[in-house]
C-alpha cells in the first residue's frame, strides 16, 4: 500500500523508511510529495505543530486520495518562552534556511547561562486516511542548546541540541541512533500500529 509523507525533505522520507525497516513492517511504499502530482500547498498557520500536521496531512489526502503521513516539527527553548516553536523553520525570516536560523537563536541566547540553556524538540505527527479517519499524536526530546554548533549529520537546530543522556549533539549522532531517541522517530513509532493496521488492509 502506498503511503504520501506530506514531505520533499529527502532526509525525512529516508528517516521514516528506516524505522519502518528497523520495525519489519512490510506492505507500505512511502512516497513523497515530489512522487504525486503537484497540488496547491496552504500556508502553515497553525498556532501549534498539532494543527500544522494535521492541515497539511488533510490537504494531501484531499488532493492525492491516498492515506497521507505528515509532521510538524521544531525547536522549543526555555529561554525563548517556548519558541521558535512553529515558527522554527523561518524563524529568521525566510523558510528553511537552517544556517540563519541556527545563527539568530545562538545570537538570542547569547547572554543567558548554561543552567538556562534547556529546551527540546517537538514533533506532532498526524495520519489522515481517504475514509477522513485522523490520528494525531505527539513527542518531545529534552536537552540543552549549547554555545556552537558541533556536528555535521542531521539538519535545522541538531548541531546545537545535546540531547539528555548525550554528551554529543544530535548532528553528531549516527542516522541510527538518532531515530531511536529522536522526536520525530519517538513519533514515528507511536504510530507504528496505525501503520500496520493498515500494510494488513493491503
């Protein structure tokens, strides 16, 4: 069965075939936004990852009709009361660009001490069927944000983020053990059984 991961983020599609492969579930072809044809894409203006994922997720199984996996994600930081939270992928102005970003929130924490440094990744995940059925669910990776960025694996706020328990940044992780800790794969394997509920429907 083909499932759409609302997504042209080539490093997403790869995570999520991984973890299905980690997990042995067969029967379900992840395609890609760039795999479908083109659809008109609405703005994210929702006002928490929740209603981001699921917006975008409704929206491709409208225009696609197949089952249709997408995620919201970002940086939440303690210091920042919470953001850039939804707004982490343009939280510089433009959208996507990880350098910019990265170098406005080191800039924005400048001053502020180490014992105030925490915050963490969110992720919300929603799966929309064609049946309208939705399931929308939700996790977070803890850690610090720290002075310089170290690490060239990951993307967006990873060379910045040790996770708790780490001694390195997420972008130092391998591939492997980030998706075992990581938001989006605590996410990924909280829909697990949505998933193979469906691989049995063929």
């Amino acid at each position: 069965m083909k499932v759409l991961l609302a997504s042209r983020n080539a490093k997403k599609l790869a995570e999520l075939r991984r973890i299905l492969e980690a997990e042995s579930v067969s029967g379900i072809e992840i395609v890609g936004l760039d795999d479908v044809p083109a659809f008109p894409e609405a703005p994210e203006t929702g006002a928490t990852f929740e209603e981001n994922a699921v917006a975008k997720a409704r929206d491709a199984v409208t225009a696609v009709g197949l089952p249709t996996i997408a995620d919201d994600s970002g940086i939440v930081i303690d210091a920042l009361n919470g953001m850039p939270g939804v707004l982490s992928a343009r939280w510089s102005g433009g959208h996507g660009n990880d350098q910019a970003n990265l170098e406005l929130v080191l800039a924005q924490l400048g001053d502020t001490p180490d014992e105030r440094r925490g915050g963490g990744f969110v992720c919300a995940i929603a799966l929309v069927l064609p049946d309208g059925t939705e399931t929308i669910l939700r996790a977070d990776w803890r850690g610090t944000v720290i002075r310089a960025p170290r690490g060239t694996n990951g993307f967006g706020y990873d060379p910045i983020f040790v996770p708790d328990g780490q001694d390195r940044t997420s972008a130092e992780l391998t591939a492997e053990e980030k998706d075992a800790i990581s938001h989006r794969g605590q996410a990924l394997r909280l829909l697990l059984p949505r998933l193979v509920a469906l691989s049995s429907m063929g």
